[in-house]
C-alpha cells in the first residue's frame, strides 16, 4: 500500500463548561486528504482548494504534524499530502486539527498502525502549535479517538473517550473573524472559588449524563461561568441565538472553540432542525453572512476510505 486516503472531521472543543479539556466530533464537514510514501525523507503539501494555505511543511499544520511523525521514525522515506479543505480555516470548528489528524491517521495507516492513537494526538499537536502557537489536544483528540474526549493533561499527553448517546449539533458560522489571541486575550487570568466549583461540578455532571444517556442532566450540566460571560461579546447576537435554540428544544451549547461558531446539542433531528431555522432567524435579519451544518456526532473520527 503506497497511498490512503481519508475523511477528516471538523470537531467543536471548548464544550461549554469543559474550556480546553472537553471536544467532539462533527460527522460533516469533512476535509479530504490522501497521504502517499514519497523516496526522500521529507514532507511535501498539495493543497486542491482555494485557501492558500501554506505550502511549506513546517508551516502548515498538516506538513508540522507528519514531520513530527517522521522524526519519531528512522524509515528513509517521506510522505506528500494532498488536501482538499472544505472546512474553512479559523471558523473555530478545528480546520486546523482536521488536516492534523488526518495527515497522522493516514500516515500511520500507510506505516501499518505503528503507533497508538495517543502517540498520534502527540504528532498532531505538534502540528497544531504551528496555528496557533500552542500545544492543544482539544480538537485533535477527537478528530483520531472519535466521539466525545476528555483532555486531564496535555504533559504527560492523557486522553480519555467518553462514552457518549447520540446527539445532533446545530453549527452556525458567522462569516466574522475572531483571532484566537484575541479570544484568549481577554480571558480571566483568575476564578472565583464559586465559580471554580460550579464550573467543575458541572464538568462532572455532564460526563455523568453523557455516560447515562440523560439528557436532562446533559441539559442542566451545559452552563459556563468562566468564559461564556466574556468571549460572547465577540460574536454578534450569541445571547439571542442560544435563547432562541434553547426554546426551540435544544439541550445547551455554547462557542465552539474561540468562536465565531456557536452549536447546540439535541436529541432529535427534528429538533436540530428547528435549531436551524431559529438560528437562520436570527442572522437573515442581520447582514452578517453565515453558514448554518445540521449533523451528528461523529462516533469513529478520521474515516479510512477503502482505496
Ligand atoms: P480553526 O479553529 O478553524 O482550526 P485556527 O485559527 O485554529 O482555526 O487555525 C487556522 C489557522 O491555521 C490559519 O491561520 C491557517 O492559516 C493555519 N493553518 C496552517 N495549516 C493549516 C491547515 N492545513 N488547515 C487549516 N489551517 C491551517
């Protein structure tokens, strides 16, 4: 096997009490790579889309992530990815992690899985710090795992995969920019002890509801009162859009990662729907332009296609 290509899923991290430790996977959209065994040691990148992201290895995160991989090996060979985006960078459904991942997974794929996922989410990282200047496992981890993740700590790497019940997610993109320093800038150096213990006992409530399928605790458990109240400043009518989704049936959601995106959980497509149509409500009468995805939590991650 000489080539793999895959389907590599956009992921919302930040799950509302569950700042930089709490992320899933969306079923759509999806970037699509294929990573193929080239002679020389190093890392070429093909993009096929229209995003003009860096060419350069170690400048794009997919090319990051791969040469992180190749160092850990002492095989002579290297690898070319080619890219087709079609979740667009900076729109805080994790463009970013998706070409991570999927360039490890496919790669790894091609090395007869020789290494373990978590080894993978070690390269992908890698590969992240390149968009953002940080080591975060958030999106990565499940893009390679699938379904819900928990991050407890990034040094030593430990990741743990939910189990979780089916859920839809309604995402809107408001076709604004939020730079991720900018969204960091203004997060609170300290917590109020309150606030601290509210914010983990809901942490803890939510993977307990996640575990039993009780949407009435999922539901309860969603609330943030750490980051919400500040970065929701930064996207445009997000108190209208969560009040109107909530009362059209939704469970909670909140920013997905630093934004602009903002989803929400429920348990029906139907309702995911209708989630939908009050977010489009919403923003038809603005003259922001945005994108509204209805889809699933996406259970396996990087998909492998046959070849
Ligand atoms: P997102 O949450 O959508 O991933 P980020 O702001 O975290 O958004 O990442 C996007 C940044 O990463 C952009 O500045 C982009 O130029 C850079 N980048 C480098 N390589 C890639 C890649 N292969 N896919 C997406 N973004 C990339």
């Amino acid at each position: 096997m000489s080539e793999i290509s895959v389907l590599s899923p956009a992921s919302v991290a930040n799950v509302v009490c569950g700042f930089d430790c709490l992320g899933f996977a969306l079923s759509a959209p999806c970037d699509e790579m294929t990573v193929r065994i080239i002679e020389k040691k190093t890392v070429r990148i093909v993009n096929r889309d229209d995003f003009n992201l860096p060419t350069k290895p170690e400048k794009n995160v997919a090319g990051a992530a791969l040469l992180s991989m190749l160092r850990a090996t002492d095989e002579n060979f290297g690898f070319e990815v080619e890219i087709t985006k079609h979740i667009k960078p900076g729109s805080g459904i994790g463009s970013s992690a998706a070409s991570a991942a999927g360039a490890v997974v496919a790669a790894n794929e091609l090395l007869d899985e020789r290494f373990s996922k978590l080894e993978l989410v070690k390269f992908a990282m890698d590969g992240e710090q390149v968009a953002s200047g940080a080591r975060h496992a958030d999106n990565v981890a499940p893009c390679v795992f699938g379904g819900f993740t928990l991050v407890r700590s990034i040094n030593p790497i430990d990741v743990i995969r939910l189990d979780f019940q089916p859920m839809f997610v309604t995402v809107v993109h408001p076709q604004i920019e939020v730079k991720t320093s900018e969204a960091r800038k203004i997060l609170p150096k300290q917590v109020s002890l309150t606030d601290a213990v509210r914010q983990w006992s809901n942490v803890g409530a939510l993977v307990s509801g996640l575990q039993k399928g009780d949407y009435e605790l999922i539901s309860r458990s969603l609330e943030d009162f750490i980051v919400e109240p500040v970065r929701k400043n930064l996207i445009p009518k997000f108190d209208e859009i969560k009040n109107e989704s909530l009362r059209a049936g939704a469970l909670g959601g909140g920013i997905s990662g630093s934004g602009p995106s903002v989803f929400m959980l429920s348990e029906t497509s139907v309702t995911a729907q209708k989630v939908k149509n009050a977010m489009r409500g919403i923003y038809s009468k603005t003259a922001i332009d945005f994108n509204i995805y209805v889809t699933e939590i996406n259970a396996e991650g990087v998909k492998i296609l046959d070849s």
